[in-house]
C-alpha cells in the first residue's frame, strides 16, 4: 500500500544550522508528494509541495526535491531560525486521499 | 477566499459520554472534507473522508461516526466515547480546482480529552 517513512526526532538544532528531514514513500504509480509544518497548539499548514519527478518545491527557504529514482522528498534548509520550531510532515496525495509520514520535531535553539 | 472552521477547539467528556465536532468550509462549492486524528506523540490518520452530501467512506473500523449533512459541513460523532478517542482531531478540505494534486487545508483542530 501507500506509505510514508520519515526520520525520527526530535532533531534539535542551533540557529543558522543547516536541516535535512528525510523522507521516503512507497506508492504506485506518480502521487504528489507535501510537507506541512505544525507550529504548537495549531493546526497543519503546507509548507510546499512537488507534483511530478525532478519538481522541487520552495517556501520560507525550505526546498524539496521530488526524486523518483529514489522514492524521496528531503526536506532542507541553509540556514535554520528559532521560529522554525515546529513539527514537519511529509505527505503523498494518491487517489483523494493525504498520508502522512509520523512527524518529525525540530527545536532550534537560539 | 476559502476558510475552515472547527468547533469547539478544546473538548473534555468523561468516558461513555456523546461526542460532536463540527467542521464547515466557506468560498468552496462541493469540496472533498476530511477528518484526521492526531494521537499523542503520533502521526496523523484519516479517518473518514466524504466526497459528496451523504457520501462518507471510513478508513479505519473504530468507534466514531461521519455525517455530511450539506454540502460544506462535516460533522464527526461517538455514541459512547472510549479513553482511546482522546487526540486532536482536524478536519479539511481539498477543491476540486487543485485537481488531482490539489493540496488539502486543515483546519485549526480540536483537541478532545476523555477521562
């Protein structure tokens, strides 16, 4: 079936590191690949997204690459801030329905 | 614009009580909604998702219930609330303008605890 994989946190970090969160999926066929960002206490915001191979995504200086040889859409950042703090989702679109990866928990610490 | 409103944010019933949360989309016509819980230290899980008024497709066997009532409202229902029900538990929504890339917008969830 249709599944997500991310790398387990929490990753805690140093203002202006640079942030890789690791994700990979097992799907048929081209699914859109997200990932969404939930600061405490709200709901899910997308942060970006990648509809077909070789697509990358780009916001807040966050940037994904959708790699079908790879089945992968890492997450990176050059240079992280303490606003940054939040938890990442990765997620495929197949068929109308969103799968979520569990999550990964990032503190950056000033 | 398209907005997404959950109610009530914060929830606390005793075990084996009802349970109701609503969820209503506006500027949208004939979304697809969908409700997805979020357990302690966990993922996210679709629950149920609705393509249409009446129409609701359950993805997981479990004690709650989906209705869609109209066509921009979604409302998530228990008869007997268990311990394990607690979680946050949000709803969204997906316009068929985005088509079959479409992302989902979620909104700001509500948190139930059951005691």
């Amino acid at each position: 079936g249709n599944s997500v994989t991310q790398m387990e946190g929490p990753v805690t970090l140093s203002e202006e590191a640079f942030l890789t969160i690791n994700c990979t999926y097992t799907a048929t066929g081209y699914p859109s690949l997200f990932w969404y960002v939930q600061y405490p206490g709200e709901g899910l915001q997308l942060l970006l997204k990648a509809t077909k191979a070789d697509d990358k995504g780009s916001n807040k200086g966050f940037e994904a690459t959708y790699r079908k040889e790879t089945t992968s859409f890492h997450l990176e950042k050059g240079s992280v801030q303490v606003s940054d703090s939040a938890v990442y989702f990765c997620a495929l679109l197949k068929g109308g329905k969103l799968i979520f990866g569990q999550g990964t928990e990032l503190s950056v610490k000033p | 614009s398209q907005t997404i409103h959950q109610w009530p944010a914060t929830l606390v019933q005793p075990v084996g009580s009802p349970l109701s949360l609503e969820c209503t989309v506006e500027g949208t016509s004939n979304p697809n909604l969908y409700w997805y819980r979020q357990a302690a230290g966990r993922g996210l899980q679709l629950l149920f998702y609705s393509v249409g008024i009446g129409q609701i497709s359950s993805e997981v066997p479990q004690n709650l219930s989906a209705s869609r009532p109209q066509d921009r409202q979604f409302i998530l229902s228990s008869k007997k609330l268990l311990l394990s029900d607690s979680g946050f538990y949000l709803c969204a929504w997906r316009g068929l303008a985005g088509g079959l890339t479409g992302e989902l917008f979620f909104g700001e969830g509500s948190r139930l605890t059951v005691l």
